[in-house]
C-alpha cells in the first residue's frame, strides 16, 4: 500500500477526489482554494521558457547533419496540420449530428458580457500574415520575459543551428548547457512534488465556484466534447499509433502519471519537461523529442481544435444563428490557422474561441456567456488530449523520420526495460549514432550519456 501511495498519478488522483469533495461540500473554501492550484501553474510556466530553451539548443546542437533538421521541421509541420484539422472536422461532424445548443432559444443581445470581458478584450484580431510576423520577437529578453513558446521556439532553434555549425569551439558551451539542463530538470522534480496540491486546489476552486448543476445544465455540450475526444484518440490516435508500431493503449499506459497530472491542474503544459523525458527514454531521439514536444504546444492543439468547432457551432445553435455548410466550413478553415499559437494553459482557448468569433462576425462573441459555467469542465478534456496527441506526434514523427528505436520503444512500452522516473535523472543523451536504416537520426544503436 505504501509503494502504490508513494507513486506521484496516486498522489495527484486522491487530490482530485479530496478536491471535488471539498467543492461540493464547503463551495466557499473550494472557492478560496484558487491559489493554490494557480500557484502551482505559475510555478510550472516559470520553468517553461528554460526547459524548451535548453532542451531544444543541447538537442540541435549535438545534431551531425543540419539538413535533418529542416525534413523533419517539414515533416512535422505537416503532420500537426493534418492532425489539427482532423480534430476540427470530427468536432464539426460531431456538433452538427447531436445539436447541444438547439432549442436553447437564447437571444444574444440579452446576455450580460461583462463576465467575458476580460477574454474579449484579450483576443487578438490578427491575420495569418500578423501571426507569422508574431512568432519572430521584439528582442530575445522580450521572447523570455513574456514565456512566449513560439518565440523562443524560433531563438532556441537558431542558437542550436548556431552551435552546431560551431563545431569543437562550441563544445565547451553545450557541456554548460546541458549542466544547467539537467540542474533545470531537478527544479521540476522539487516542483512536480506539489503537484497532488496544485490539482487539489484547482479541482476544489473549480467544483466550489461553478459547482456541479452548471456542469449538468449544459452537459449535452460536455458530452459532446468529451464524446468527441475520445473518438479522436481511439479512431485517428489510434490508427497513427498502429502504423508507427506502438499500441496506443500501451502508451497510455506509459504516460499516466502525466495524464493524471494534466487532469488535475487542466494544463498540458504541467508535464511537458516530463513528456519530453518520457520520449527520449521510449527511444525517440533526443533532438526530435526536443523539439517536437514543445512545438507541439502551440501547433497541435488537437483537443482545443476540438472545443473550438464544438464551442462555435453550438453558440450559433443556441443563438439561432443560421449557417450553412459553406459557413461551418469557413469557420473551420478560420480555426486551421487561429487554433496555432495556442498554448496549453487553461484558459487560453476562451481568449483564442473569442478572436475566432470575432472575426467571422457572424456568430455572435456575446454567446461565450453561455460557455463560462462550464468551460473549466471540459478544460480537462482538452488538455488530456493534448498531451495524448502531443506525444503520440513526437513519437511518429520520429518514425518517419528514422529517429525512434522501434526495439527499445517496444521493450519500455511493455515493461520489460526499467525507464527512469525522476525527471531529473534522465541524462542527455549526445546522437552521433548508427541508424538501424543509416538514417543520420535513425534509430539508436548506440548512445553516449553525458
């Protein structure tokens, strides 16, 4: 009982309960409890910026052959998009077929969107064009001080580059970075250790403030979303999982710490430095998984493209505000590019829901009023799947690119080889290797720890 107790998914999973417990009973307490579950997150987000900066530079830098790195730059892009628009099609298909919002009848100039000020406000009103230009930062300060994922995507990326092209000068300077890495990786197993107490105090707040009977007035919506994720990930996640050799339910079962973590804080982006980890220890080479992870962030957002076309249709069908086919298509093609750029902190997809509302125009932004009660509910969903397809992302776009140990995944994914779960303790490994099909970052024959 004591070793299943000490498991960190154990720990997160009673919070949960207690938390729920807490709301439901004593609604102001849970209420008051917001903090910490906050608390935790900024903790989490402090670390972020590091994290992808030293992970994806230490990555890079140790690459041999920097024409691999724009394949699977390409590749990758590729595959999030495809994925990404699945995600808003299924979500479409879904809405349009159980109509949550028809019936509702609401009249969107009667509704009070004081509520939703703060969101709308917030929203940007940017083109494709203005989203490209975004991801290149003010300053490099600038990038770091706002934790913009893109930006110091973009700056890790050519630091990387750079060092690389180095060569035996820059040597001295990678072994520092790794150094701090792996000291960066040790902050986030001290942190991590609070976790059961940040998602205490977010599931608490949650339950406490908005409580259970706004989750059941709208539930036909809820089911829709949590209906639609799960379809997602058995019948597309799936599918990807088969073709790149790996049982999805086996990863699941290799990610569940992290699952239960997400749950609890509503936020994929609590784990990533662990995503990142558990990928290169299932056999995904380090530059890919370095990369992938946290670009994945912001350009696979698979469960928030999900609410997006679900949160949109069903604001019209409760507003009965009529769309066509041409219109429900343009709003997806709208949420293709909109749903990038969004992060995986809870919260972030009501500011992005608003910006896409408003620049369609047809659908009325005053309509998110209805959503406030349970968007906090269906956040779980979105952020789990996030991670799930995050992760399933890097590891077979690692496959198609040759640079996943297909053995070694096999053998970690079925137990049969011990995978290191401090976070800390996970070393970077240096991938000057000899590919199983002479793949410059194939899979691994041999690797160095550092």
């Amino acid at each position: 009982m004591k070793r299943i107790l000490g498991k960190l998914y154990v720990q997160v999973l009673i919070a949960v309960v207690l938390g729920a417990i807490v709301g439901v009973l004593f609604p102001e307490t849970g209420t008051a409890l917001k903090p910490i579950g906050d608390g935790f997150i900024k903790l989490i987000k402090m670390l972020l910026a590091p994290v992808i900066f030293l992970t994806v530079v230490s990555g890079i830098a140790r690459m041999e052959n920097m024409k691999e790195l724009g394949r699977v730059g390409v590749r990758a892009l590729l595959y999030f998009e495809v994925v990404s628009t699945l995600a808003l099609a299924i979500g479409l298909i879904v809405v349009d077929v159980f109509k949550p919002g028809a019936g509702m009848n609401i009249d969107p100039k009667a509704l009070d969107t004081s509520s939703i000020a703060t969101y709308t406000t917030q929203a940007p009103h940017n083109s494709f064009m203005d989203f490209i230009l975004s991801i290149i930062p003010d300053t490099i300060v600038d990038a770091f001080a706002k934790g913009n994922v893109l930006q110091i995507l973009l700056f890790s990326i050519l630091l990387g580059v750079a060092l690389a092209n180095a060569g035996p000068r820059a040597r001295i300077f990678i072994d520092v970075i790794d150094s701090l890495m792996r000291g960066m990786f040790n902050i986030v197993n001290m942190v991590m250790r609070l976790a059961p107490l940040g998602a205490f105090g977010a599931i608490a707040f949650t339950i406490g403030k908005y409580g259970f009977g706004s989750m059941f007035s709208l539930g036909k919506l809820m089911a829709c979303v949590y209906l639609t994720c799960v379809v997602f990930v058995i019948f597309v996640l799936g599918p990807i999982c088969r073709y790149s050799g790996f049982s999805l339910w086996k990863f699941l079962r290799y990610i569940k710490e992290e699952l239960f973590t997400v749950l609890g804080t509503s936020s994929s982006e609590s784990v990533l430095p662990q995503m990142i980890t558990k990928m290169e220890q299932a056999g995904c080479s380090k530059p890919v998984a370095g990369m992938m992870i946290p670009a994945g962030l912001s350009f696979n957002p698979d469960g928030q493209a999900i609410y997006y076309t679900i949160a949109a249709i069903f604001i019209a069908q409760a507003t009965n505000t009529p769309l066509t086919l041409t219109d429900q298509l343009i709003v997806l093609a709208v949420l293709m590019f909109t749903s990038k750029g969004s992060a995986g902190v809870s919260g972030s997809g009501f500011i992005i829901l608003a910006a896409t509302l408003a620049s369609l125009g047809n659908i009325p932004v005053s309509g998110m009023v209805l959503l406030l009660g349970v968007d906090r509910f269906m956040s779980e969903a979105r952020a789990i799947t996030n991670t799930i397809g995050n992760g399933v992302g890097c590891l077979a776009i690692a496959k198609w690119v040759g640079a996943l140990d297909t053995a070694r995944l096999k053998r970690v994914l079925d137990g049969e080889e011990q995978v290191v779960e401090e976070v800390a303790a996970a070393k970077a490994p240096s991938f000057t290797l000899q590919p199983e099909n002479a793949h410059p970052l194939g899979g691994v024959k041999t690797a160095s720890h550092i």
